[in-house]
C-alpha cells in the first residue's frame, strides 16, 4: 500500500501539484468556574452554592474577562422560551428564526459561550419541544450499526440503488435517491455490517452530527494523539488526525469523524468502521508490535477484473459523493458525461502506468485541455483534479474537500457535468461545462 497520498488541480488554467499534509495542534478554551449566585433586579435567580450536585453547571461562566449567563435563565426572567439548532448551530429568544419557525424548539442546558452546547443537559428551566431529529444511539448512523445483518439493512432502509465492490473485502450497498441521507453500508462476506459512512446534512452519530464544531466532538469524546489496542494478538498503535479527521475508538467501534478546514473545522462526514477493515485500508499511520504469528492485515489481492469494477464502483461513488457536498451548498447536481470519463480514466491510467503525478502528461505532453480536444469534446468551461495514494473514493473525496482549490471545482456553479477515472489509487476528476 502506497505511503504518500497526493492532490491536485486546474480550473481553466494548471496549477501546482499540492502534497497533503496533515497537521496536529490542539485549540482549548480555558474558563474559569466559580461558585456563584446569579440576581435579576436584585432577587436571587440562581445560585451554585446551593447546589451539592457536581453534576450542574454553575450560573455564570468567565472567559477572558466575559461573563456568561446560561441562555435558559435570561428566557425563563423574560418569559420567553429559547431554543437550540443543532444543525444550523443557531440559540435563539422568543420567537425561532424564519427557516425554523416550523420546527419545535426547546429550552437548552445552560451554555457558557454561545457557539458550544454543554455536555450536560441538566437545568432548572422549562423544557420545550425538540428542534432536532432524534439522537442517534452511540455507534449508530441511521440507525445502521456495525454487525448488523444485511436483512435488518433492508428492512430499515430498503433496497439500495447500487451494490458494487470495495478494494477492502467486502461490498458496498449505495443509497442515493435522498441527499440529506445520503448513506454507504459495507457488508462484509458474513453478511454483516463492517463499514458505514455518509456526509448528508442528517447524519449523526450519538450527539455529533454533521455540521457540529470540533469543540462539541472534543467535548463527548476525548481526541488521543496516538489511538491504541489490540487486535488479532497485535498491540496497535495509530497516529491520530486530530485536527484533519479524528479517530475515535470505543468499546472496539472505530469512528472517524471528517473535518472541514474550509469551514471552521466543523464535522462533514462520519464513518463507523470496522477494526479490520480500518487496518486493512491504511487509512492512518499505524504500527504495531506482535509475538508469534505477524498479524495479517492486508486487502485481499483483487484479480485484474475485480480490479477494474471496484475502479468503477469508485468512479460512481465520486459522482455521488460530488452531488451531496453540491445539495448541501444549494447547487444543482452535476450529470455524468462518459467521454470526459473516458479522458480522466486515459489521464489516471498514464500517471499510475508512468509513474508521475501531473496534470501535464510525462508521456504526452499533454495538459487536460488538451485531452479534451483530442477527445472531440467542446466546453465552454472545464477544470480537473487529480489525486492519488487514497485507498477509496471516500477518502479521495473529503482530501479534495479540504483543499481550497479542488473545492471550488467541485462547488463551481458554472460546471454542469463530471467524468471520473480512477485506476488502482489514481483519481482524475474531469469538470465540464458543454459548449452551446
């Protein structure tokens, strides 16, 4: 398996070749709680001392020389209600904004600083009617989990749109017709649940939803630098992304929460992934120690036509993929063109057989609008990204995500079509807009 993953792009004109790099610095926020009383108009509210409960959190909270007075008590003195978005991270009194006004709202816990919602959901004041979907349990995504039964899949979510193979042993059930639900599930040769990934604005995991800051993952689940356990008589060491897409392992689950740099390093994907398959696909630096029997934790080797289904299976996802990130940005889907795929499979091809990696061909010579040309495809606008190193089109995908540029072709509102060519682990987007 390839160590080095690699990204990069052009939109109308070439751009550098961007290596991927992952960084490891933690951001706290450091409050400081005293035991307090809280008054409004001079009557007591609220008042910490009074309270042997280690459990509550206290009326007021000082950061950086602000103090903070929970949401719920300045509603409960106005007699108004509040409430809390979890999906649009939005706190309000009184009436809900416009484009939640249909939804049911509740009183949240007492919040310190408004953009962070409190773990602990203990407060005196009145409870309303929820805003959100319902939690999910811990290690559950759409009420999938890791060895559920291909059977239970089907009754909970129906037939998938497309079955096809996964370079890591097992095979991948496809739901696209919603966006905001948009769910991959691995089933495994037992029949059983082994992978689980979506990026819908739905998704959740336990509390942690798409859309969620870093700070509300860090706060239910503790980020180690160096994520450790034993596995097949191995000990297991994995160096963990914590500020690119952290690993959380619980109780034997393995979780990866996706960050989006571009966007405040909120949450933008989820996957429940099972151990084996975690190490199998090497999608962290991990080693390990053993004795006796080395542990295997290689794919299965892939025949060349096993090979080159999971290729197009890869291709497929990316589309999909594409199309979910462009829904949650309020931009139309892009429509499949196969010549521009045919041209982005001859460019992946080339790198992976010539081993280079540019938009400019070390055979030919060639730049990606060229290819086009050569391939009799007129546009009117076009771009492309490339990558490779990536063990799947999830992986590929969310690199792309987190680099300015492959983003911007990605979420360009001026391209209407895609063509995607994977080989082995090289990717090639192709970006169109036909020409009129």
């Amino acid at each position: 398996m390839r160590k080095w993953l690699l990204i990069g792009l052009t939109v109308l004109s070439i751009a550098g070749i961007s290596r991927f790099f992952t960084s490891d610095h933690s951001s706290l926020i450091r409050v400081n709680l005293y035991p307090s009383t809280l008054y409004w108009d001079g009557r007591e509210v609220i008042s910490s001392k009074k309270s042997e409960s280690t459990q509550d959190l206290p009326p007021t909270l000082e950061y950086k020389g602000t103090l903070y007075v929970p949401l719920s008590v300045i509603g409960s003195q106005l007699n108004k209600p509040v409430g809390w978005d979890d999906s649009s991270y939005s706190a309000w009194v009184g009436q809900p904004p416009a484009a939640l006004a249909k939804q049911p709202f509740e009183t949240p816990a007492p919040t310190a600083i408004p953009a962070a919602k409190p773990a602990n959901t203990s407060t005196a004041a009145t409870s309303q009617p929820k805003t959100t979907a319902p939690v999910e349990q811990p290690n559950s995504l759409f009420g999938l989990t890791l060895g559920m039964s291909s059977a239970d899949v089907t009754k909970r979510l129906g037939a998938p749109a497309r079955k096809e193979p996964s370079s890591l042993g097992y095979q991948w059930w496809i739901y696209n017709s919603d966006p905001s639900k948009y769910v991959q599930v691995g089933i495994g040769t037992n029949g059983k649940v082994v992978d689980l990934y979506s990026l819908a604005p739905q998704a959740k995991l336990g509390d942690i939803g798409v859309g969620f800051a870093l700070q509300a993952l860090e706060r239910q689940h503790p980020l180690q630098n160096v994520v450790s356990f034993s596995y097949m008589g191995a000990n297991v060491q994995i160096t963990n992304q914590k500020q690119q897409r952290p690993l959380v392992m619980e109780n034997g689950t393995a979780s990866i929460y996706y960050l989006d740099k571009q966007n405040n390093d909120k949450v933008t994907a989820l996957r429940l992934i099972d151990t084996q398959m975690l190490l199998r696909g090497g999608f962290y630096e991990t080693r390990w120690t053993y004795q006796g029997k080395a542990p295997d934790f290689d794919p299965p080797a892939l025949s060349v036509q096993e090979r080159e289904l999971v290729n197009l299976a890869y291709e497929r996802q990316i589309l999909d993929l594409v199309n979910v990130a462009r829904s949650r940005a309020q931009l139309p889907p892009l429509q499949w063109n196969e010549k521009a795929a045919e041209v982005a499979r001859g460019h992946s091809r080339d790198m992976e057989s010539n081993d280079f990696f540019d938009h400019v061909s070390a055979t030919t010579g060639s730049d990606p609008f060229e290819r086009l040309k050569q391939a009799s495809i007129p546009y009117r606008m076009a771009g492309e990204n490339i990558a490779a190193g990536y063990p799947d089109a999830i992986e590929a995908h969310e690199s792309w995500m987190n680099s300015p540029g492959h983003r911007k072709n990605v979420l360009e509102k001026g391209f209407t079509q895609l063509g995607v060519g994977v080989i082995t682990d090289y990717y090639t987007q192709t970006f169109l807009t036909p020409a009129q």
